[in-house]
C-alpha cells in the first residue's frame, strides 16, 4: 500500500493516517454495512497494523 509507505516515512504524517484509519474504520457510523464496507475496513486494518509495525 504506497499511502502506508508514505506516512512511514514521516512520523507526523504516520501520527495523522493511523488517526485518518482509525475514523475511517468506526464502522457504527455505517448503518447498514455491506461488504464493500467490510473490504474497505479489512484493508484500513491491514495499513494500520502496518504502520504501527
């Protein structure tokens, strides 16, 4: 994922995406989640285990 590789690369901008990630992955904020949702959340889970390796 080149947006992870990205924000590694600078520490306040890694601080920032895994705050982004971490919003964007609220899934209570998605009423009815379909499973483009779930894939989407899959993969902020992925780049934020990343980034916090």
């Amino acid at each position: 994922m080149e947006f992870v590789r990205r924000a590694k690369e600078n520490e306040l901008a890694k601080v920032v995406k895994i705050a982004d990630i971490k919003d964007n992955k609220d899934i209570p904020t998605v009423p009815d989640p379909t499973e483009k949702d779930l894939d989407r959340i899959k993969k902020y889970d992925k780049a934020l285990e990343e980034l916090l390796s």
